[in-house]
C-alpha cells in the first residue's frame, strides 16, 4: 500500500469524476531501463505494448486505472543523464557547462510537461524511492521547480509516509513522519496532503498532532489502513476525502464520482476471496519463491479465477516434490541451465498426470521433448539455434484454423506482449510428434498444444500483460476454467 497503489488510486478516483488521467513515474536508479534488473532484487519487470521494461508499480496503473501505458510513462534517472550527455555531445547547450540544475532538472521537468499535450487534465507524477535518496535528488528539485514554473493552484505535493503503530504501547507513533517533512522541507517541498500508511486506525490526537508539526490541514491527513485487497483503496481513500482534498488544492470541481462499477468489483472479490475451496496453480520458475518476480502473472491469474467464480492460491515450485500439490502448472518465461531440469521435469509431470499447463515466454521450450538443454543453453540462458532479443513489447501471432487458441481467443491472428531473448523454429519439432504448432509470427513459432492432452498450452508470449480485471486474458481464464 505504498506510492504506487496510492498514485493508482488518486488516478482511479479523478478518472471516476471525469477527468482524463495521465501517470509518470520516475525512478531514480541509474539503469536506462529496467531491462536488465533482476526479480530477485527488484521484482518483475512489466513490459509494456511498446516494448518498454519499466518497474512492476506500471503494472498497477494500467490495471487499476485501466489504461495503456507507454514509454513516456516511465523514466529513470540513467535515462536523464543519457539524454542530456547526448545533447551535450551535439552542442545543443550552446557551449554552456552541463549542471545537474538547469540541464538535468529541465530535462525531467521537459517529460512531465509533455504529457499535458494529449489534453489530459491531471497528470500524477510518483518518485519512486524515499525521502533522503542521493540520487532521487534532482526530481525533488525538477518537482520544487514545477511549481514555481506553473503557478501554486497547478501542483499539490502529496507525500507517503509509515505511521508505525508500537503493540506494547498501544499507540501510533508520528516522528518517522514528522522527519520526512522536514527532509522534504529542507528541499522546497511543502507537502499540501499526507498519506499516512498504518496497520490500525490513526487515533485523532496523532491526526491533529501530524497536521499541526507538519503545517497540513487536518483534512489532509489522510489514513491508509493496510489491507489484503489493494482494488477497494480507491474506495476507502474515497471515504477519507482524498480526491476532494486534492481537487481543492489545484482549484477544481469535486464532480459527483460514479463507483458503481468499482463496488460491484470489490463486492465480488469479496466473495470470492472466502470461498472455502480453491484452485491450486503451481508456478515453476527460477524465482518462485519471490512473490513480487510473478506480481503480474499472480494478478492475471486472480482475475481470471474471478472470472470463473473460483479462488486461486499459488503454489511456488522449487522441487520436484511440490508438483503434486497442484491442479494446474504455470511454466513461465526465463531460460537457464540450472533450472532446466526442474522445468523439464514439471513439463513431463503435467504430460504424465494430465494436469492443465501454459509454459510461457521462452519457458515454452521446456514443453518440446528431445532437445538436449545442457547442450543447448549456454552463458546468460541463449540458446545457440535462437536469435537474440527475439520479441520485446507488443507483437502479433497466427493461428491456425480451429486450433484451440483460435477457439479461446475468437480470432485467427492476436497481437500479444513478449519478452523473449530466444526465438523458435521448427527444427525443434522434430523429435516431438506429440505437439501440434498451432501459431505462427513472420519469422518463428509462436504457439503449441499438445494433440492428445486435455490442456496443455506453449506460447511465446506473456499473457499476464495487459490482462484486465474486468477481462482478463482468454488463455488464462481458459486455464483456470480446466483447472476448476
């Protein structure tokens, strides 16, 4: 329940009002991109349909706002510098010394305000990171000088701090927040609201103390209760007058919001969250037991067990043991020699006992048998047949005529996200008798079914991304549908 899910939410309740939405959100470490991240130490990364690998928070603003995002969505501070060092080197600074302060922080101010040429009313902008971080340094001064730059009714600050909450003394405890501030203060920020993260309620003396050492308005500090379900935020942020504090603050129309759709949601996933049976989905990765490396893939899944009225839990699967704890394998993306065994092993289990599996991304090579993978994969997961950086960001697939996921998806050709480092031909077939090559790309398979097995599914692309709450991925939702 941190910045993201905040901005998301704040998103979700302007858009509920009326007004066009866009998001930013910058993220201070000095990678272009997050390409090259792992999930072991910072979660999935979440591609978007332009091929973009940005931070996994994307992947809650497009399925909580329920927009499609792109590259001008996400900037790191590698980016920013990349940007300006390369302008610098076509003397587009007309001789002047490169400084982080114009050149750096207008670069970053230059994205922000590129957003409004859409004619999108509000734009949310989330530094990622926390207060003090050396290198977020030049946002919160890009963020400090927006204001002066567009005038005070233009921006309201809205800042996320932990209000911690001491079991033996019984209270919640202020300081944490109170020194944030003043870390915010020091740098030209003076915060108009305040979210204050808490496992219990915020007793009033804490709110009026907050607001008084913090020179917020009492109805500006704001309570955020830590909860299971992070899609009835907007709602509970509704109840604590969140937009409308907001809406003040920039000197717009508290329009009537429309929630109806919202709390019919929140109402079924209630419902289906305490359903006494449930789905049992095994996923078999090289990171299964890092929760936040699947964020995307768990949430599809979520939304797909919605879908058929059934509860999902996820099983991790670092062992061949766990495999008989499942009614239906996820064989995700990621190609490497030390877990090609469990992979394989996985595959030929779902075979063997019938049990519904997808093997995505470039894990669906896991399914064909007959290839020799020690031999095969070598260095940082490539396989010597393949091309390198074969699919990133939204592309199309084939499919053959009344194959299954012509079935599934209602269409001969879909067009779906990939990150893929290998590409597949058919040369791999040959030893597999039992696969069927149901789509096709220009230049690679995309897609296999098993022909005699009641669901078993190799597609090249990633079908967590994009997939909606209130439709999710058709593959996903055909999975579950098999597994139930």
């Amino acid at each position: 329940m941190g910045k993201g899910i905040t901005a998301a939410s704040l998103g979700k309740l302007m858009r509920a009002r009326g007004y066009r939405v866009d998001v930013l959100k910058l993220n201070p470490y000095f990678n272009v991109d997050s390409k090259t991240l792992s999930p072991k130490f910072h979660g999935e990364t979440y591609i978007m349909e332009d091929g973009r690998a940005c931070d996994l928070l994307t992947g809650h603003y497009e399925r909580i706002l329920g927009i499609t995002l792109s590259s001008k969505n996400d900037v790191t501070s590698g980016e920013i510098y990349r940007t300006v060092i390369d302008k610098e080197r076509e003397n587009e600074y007309g001789g002047h010394a490169v400084q982080v302060v114009p050149h750096i922080t207008d670069e970053i101010k230059s994205r922000a305000k590129s957003l409004s040429s859409n004619g999108t009313d509000i734009i949310i902008i989330e530094v990622g990171g926390t207060v003090g971080d050396i290198e977020a340094q030049p946002f919160f001064e890009a963020l400090r000088q927006l204001r002066v730059d567009l005038g005070k009714s233009n921006v309201a600050y809205v800042h996320v701090s932990l209000v911690p909450f001491i079991g033996e003394s019984g209270e919640e405890k202020t300081k944490p927040t109170q020194h944030s501030v003043k870390e915010l203060q020091n740098l030209g920020i003076q915060p108009d609201v305040l979210i204050c993260r808490s496992e219990k309620v915020i007793g009033k003396e804490s709110r009026d103390k907050l607001g008084l050492f913090c020179n917020v308005e009492k109805d500006c500090v704001i309570e955020n209760i830590l909860s299971d379900n992070i899609y009835d935020m907007p709602l509970r942020l509704e109840h604590e007058g969140f937009a409308r504090v907001v809406l003040r603050k920039l000197g717009l129309e508290d329009n009537e919001p429309d929630f109806q759709d919202l709390r019919e949601l929140c109402h079924k996933i209630d419902e289906v969250s305490n359903l006494s049976k449930a789905i049992k989905i095994g996923i078999v990765s090289k990171f299964s037991n890092k929760t936040d490396a699947h964020l995307s893939l768990r949430e599809a899944l979520f939304f797909a067990g919605l879908h058929n009225e059934m509860r999902v839990e996820f099983v991790p699967i670092a062992g061949e043991e766990k495999l008989k704890d499942v009614d239906g394998l996820v064989i995700t993306s990621g190609v490497h020699k030390d877990f090609s065994k469990l992979k394989v092993a996985a595959a030929i289990y779902a075979k063997k006992k019938n049990i519904p599996a997808i093997l995505t991304g470039d894990g669906m090579i896991y399914g064909i048998e007959g290839i020799d993978y020690d031999k095969e994969i070598k260095g940082a997961g490539h396989i010597s047949s393949f091309g390198k950086n074969a699919g990133l960001g939204l592309a199309g697939t084939r499919l053959k005529s009344n194959s299954r996921l012509e079935k599934i998806y209602g269409a001969n050709a879909i067009n779906k996200r990939h990150h893929n480092l290998i590409s597949i031909g058919e040369r791999l077939f040959e030893k597999d008798s039992s696969l069927e090559i149901i789509g096709h790309s220009e230049s690679d398979i995309t897609a296999y079914a098993h022909k005699k097995h009641k669901f078993f599914v190799g597609v090249s692309f990633l079908p967590q991304f994009g997939s909606e709450i209130d439709s999710p991925d058709r593959l996903l939702s055909a999975f579950i549908q098999e597994c139930k």
